[in-house]
C-alpha cells in the first residue's frame, strides 16, 4: 500500500446478508453492485478495510443503549420481522447493522489519524431515516451519526456537518442533530415527498440545519444551485471540524423509487464541492457513507463518479 493517504473503502459482506424479503427495492443487489463498480481497475490502488463491528456504546451515542438492544432483540432467529411496513430485518441483518456503523467508526478514526485522505462506506441497511427511538425507512441505526458523534467522542472534533444529497430528507439525522449547537445537518431531497420532513422552514434549533427542498422532476443545475447558493455558504460558516457524506444516488434520473432527474457528473460535482469547503475548513477530512440509490445500473455508475472525485479532486 502507498504512504501517501488515499481515499479508503470500507466494506462489509454481512451487508449481503440482511434480507428485506423479495420485491424489496434496497435489496442485497444493490451492496453487490457497489462493490462490484469499486473493483474496476480504476480504484485497485485504494486501499480496502473490512468494517469491525460497531460496540453497543457507539451505536448507542446518537440513540441510546435501550434503542440498540431492543433493534438487537428484533433480529428474528428465522424469516422475516417488519419493523414498520418498509422496513424488514431477517437473521442476518444484526451484523449487517452493526458492521454498517463499524465501517463509519472505522472511517472516521482512519481519516481522523491522517491514515486516509478521506474514506468511502459501502454499506447497508442505511441509516439516514432512523431516528433516536425510532427505527424507520429501511434503516435501523443511524451509521452516520454514529460516525459523526465517533468523530466527536473519541478524536477529540467538535463540530461535526453532515451533508445529506439523498433524494429523501434525512429526518433521522436531522432529528438527532436538531437541538445539538454543534451538529449540522443540510439536505437536498425531492420535496413534498417521503418521509414528509425536509421543508425549508425547518431550521433546527440553532439555525444548524439547512433543508433545499427540490421539485419533482428538478435537473443537475437546480440541484447545484441549492448547494452553491445555500448549504455550501452555511456549511462553510458553521467551519465543522469533520464533514460526513450521506452519498445517496437515488436522486439520480434512472432511478425507480422518485423523481429528480440528477446524473453522475452531478454527483461528482457535489463531491467535488464538500471536498473543496472541506480542504478550506477542515484538513479536507470527509468520510461519505451510502444511503439509498435503486437502479443498480445507476447506482454502481454514479458510486464511479463519486469515489473517482473523492479519489482524484
Ligand atoms: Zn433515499
């Protein structure tokens, strides 16, 4: 492996084995598919991580220990338990969850010691919807809260952002971050739309979150005005310590479960950004942790776009 620090991928094949039952859109596929775009030839000099587990106490930080243990207690010992009507856990999606959030406490500690330049998750479930108390929208711990408040507790960052291009509001982490002076929480998603949060008016309680609600049907280029003209300025004055990615690719135009009309070169260009106010503000530290994206074919190309800006911008 080169000294010279790169951008490290993070993965764990447990994420394969947590079954949403057929039919489920954020299918096992999908982690297959990202994996398969980061061993194209143009990524074999990053250097690869399998995720640890996550402990109970990390976990437990943007939740609580009672949170974690009753999720843990709901894994069921055969077929399929629903958590709520889009959310299903069958036996193997206690370790895909943990090592979901290992993979973000890994990447923050490896991008907070200087061992990487910055870092990528490929990960599922996803976390962004899951609330303090409450598991929902596919996703069962918050991974990258758990990350952000990892930064936080055990290297010693203050202030943490985390910059969320999901087409869906991130209402887990922005309720999680809400009352916390020194988390940032700013979205771009598909607006009105699921899970109903994510209106502009909604601002946290120190002017810490920043929601760009987007129509049905918007392009790249009113997707990227949204982050040069209002999350990119107020991320920069909030001068995090650490910024995290919630890297959803399912805002992209291809993709089934909702309606922006983004492509690769979008993504690639938000990417670009963050890691521009992220060298002037923080020491370029990012980690970018999946979220959704649901065409397979979309998602593995815009994954390319994304870990090739993060590898070479
Ligand atoms: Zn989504």
């Amino acid at each position: 492996m080169s000294s010279k620090p790169t951008t490290l991928i993070v993965t764990h094949d447990s994420g394969l084995m947590h079954d949403t039952g057929p039919h489920h859109p954020e299918s096992p596929d999908r982690l297959r598919s990202v994996q398969n775009a980061l061993k194209q030839d143009v990524f074999k000099t990053l250097p690869r991580e399998v995720a640890p587990v996550a402990s109970v106490e990390q976990m437990a930080r943007p939740h609580s220990e009672a949170f974690v243990k009753q999720i843990l207690a709901a894994i069921p010992e055969k077929g399929l338990r629903h958590l709520d009507p889009d959310t299903a856990v069958s036996p193997g999606s206690g370790q895909a969850m943990i090592h979901a959030s290992g993979a973000v406490v890994r990447a923050v500690e490896a991008v907070a010691k200087g061992e990487a330049r910055n870092a990528f998750c490929a990960v599922r479930p996803p976390g962004h919807h899951a609330e303090s108390a409450r598991a929902m929208g596919f996703c069962l711990i918050n991974n990258i809260a758990v990350g952000a408040y990892h930064a936080r507790a055990a290297h010693g960052f203050k202030r943490v952002a985390v910059i969320d291009f999901d087409v869906h509001h991130g209402n887990g982490t922005q309720e999680i971050f809400w009352d916390d002076a020194d988390a940032f929480y700013a979205s771009t998603h598909q607006y009105p739309y699921y899970p109903g949060t994510g209106a502009r008016s909604e601002k946290g309680a120190h002017k810490n979150v920043v929601n760009v609600p987007l129509a049905s049907g918007s392009q790249g280029d009113v997707f990227r005005g949204g982050m040069r003209d209002e999350i990119l300025p107020a991320l920069t004055a909030f001068k995090p310590d650490f910024i995290l990615i919630s890297a959803g690719f399912d805002a992209h135009k291809d993709d089934p479960l909702a309606q922006l009309r983004l492509v690769e070169e979008d993504f690639a260009w938000a990417t670009a950004a963050l890691m521009d106010v992220a060298q002037q503000v923080c020491g370029g530290r990012v980690v970018s942790v999946l979220e959704g994206g649901y065409n397979l074919d979309a998602l593995a190309a815009s994954v390319t776009a994304h870990v090739e800006t993060l590898k070479d911008h």
